[in-house]
C-alpha cells in the first residue's frame, strides 16, 4: 500500500512539476510564434496597401474585390518620368529649375534651334514621360505575374484572403468626400493553430485596450493616411 502511496505521490509531483512548466513555456511558445510570423502577413498588407493607394488615385475610389485589385496591378501602367542627367549646383545656383530646363529643350525640339540649350549646358539633360506596367512601377522587381496573386492570402491560414472594407460614403467636418479603406487580418485567421487558450487572452487583451485583435491598415471609420496598426 505504500509503495502505491508513494507512486501515486510521486505521479502528481510529476503532473504538477508538467503543469508549472508548462504554464510558463506555453506563452513564450505563443509569443514567439506571433513574432516569427508577424513579417510575413504585414509583408503582404504593405503590398496590398501599394496597390489600393494607386488603384484610389487612377479611380477615385478603394476596391473591397482583392480580385479586381490584383487585375488591376497585372494590367494597368503608370506614368513614370524618365530621368538622364542632373542640375549641376552652378545651374541652380543661376536659378535653371527642372521644369525651366524641360520647358528650354521643349522649345529646342519644335524649333530646331539648340544654341539656348547648349549655353546652358542641358545637351545630357533628358525628361520624358512614359506609360510603365503598373506591377513593375510600383514593386520594382519585388513580385511577378505569377507571386502578386499570392499577396490576397493571409501566411499560415490555409488560404483564407484578407478582410476588405471600404467606406466611400465618410465626409470630412467641411463635407469632403474621403474613400476610406480598411484591410485586415484577425489573430484567429493566423495563429488559430496555436494554443486556444493563449489565442483567447490574446484576443482579449486587444479588445480590452479598444484595438483590433489582428493586424490591420486604414480606417472605414476614420482617416488615417492608411497607416497599419504596426507602424
């Protein structure tokens, strides 16, 4: 019978030693799985922040379609300026500007006389507009056809997208009209295969202090110049 007394005994020391422990490693598992994760599901939202900004100055309006957004990206283009030669620190100092010296070269390229140009030393100097593909323009190289597509799709979800949100209806106190956008992604759609429990307090805690649970950028509430709850 003691001997059983003894086992027992000793297999709740166990369990509780088990339940000490583990009530310490279990949250700092959970922070540093937050952690980790965290740059890849904001990674995406910079993007999508990119994307919504133009799409708003080319349409006057933020789109809640991630579909039609990422059409958007594939196919639009940009005016983009392109840029050959600089003003030397004497040019600006004898007051030539930028748009002075496109509009001296415009002046040149429809009279056929260069002699203004070349006492102002401009014959380097080269501004032209042009219409560059949209994908390019804005990720410099960072996303292709294919890898933009994936940027609607929360990390670690099993493929669940972004929430949008938009408001086109928010008028400033002096009645301007302002498109207001919100895209997010909630604690429960990237860490839901982390401990329940930690994901309840977490939750809870954001809650209690009035802030999203999750990471998010913009406002449908109120402007603010799309900043993410990160930053």
């Amino acid at each position: 019978m003691k001997t059983i007394i003894r086992i027992l005994l000793g297999c709740a020391v166990a369990f509780l030693c088990f339940i000490c422990v583990n009530s310490v490693t279990t949250p700092i598992k959970f922070e540093k799985v937050r952690a980790e994760r965290e740059p890849a599901v904001i990674k995406n939202l910079v993007a999508l922040r990119t994307a919504e900004n133009e799409f708003r100055m080319q349409n006057g309006r933020f789109t809640a379609n991630l579909d039609s957004l990422i059409l958007f990206v594939k196919t639009g283009t940009k005016k983009e300026v392109v840029k050959e030669g600089a003003l030397t620190d004497k040019q600006l100092e004898d007051g030539l500007t930028e748009l002075k010296a496109v509009r001296m070269i415009q002046k040149a390229q429809k009279t056929g006389n260069w002699k203004e140009v070349k006492e102002a030393g401009l014959e380097g100097f080269k501004r032209d507009t042009i219409s560059a593909p949209l994908l390019s323009s804005l990720y410099k190289g960072a996303y292709d056809e294919k890898t933009i597509e994936e940027i609607v799709y929360v990390p670690y979800s099993n493929g669940k997208k972004y929430e949008v949100l938009v408001n086109d209806n928010y008028s400033t106190a002096q009645g301007i009209r302002v498109p207001l956008v919100e895209v997010r992604a909630a604690f429960d759609i990237w860490m839901a295969d982390q401990d329940a429990q930690e994901l309840v307090n977490l939750n809870d805690k954001e809650e209690q202090l009035g802030h999203f649970a999750g990471l998010r950028f913009g406002n449908i509430d109120e402007p603010n110049n799309n900043a993410g709850n990160w930053e």
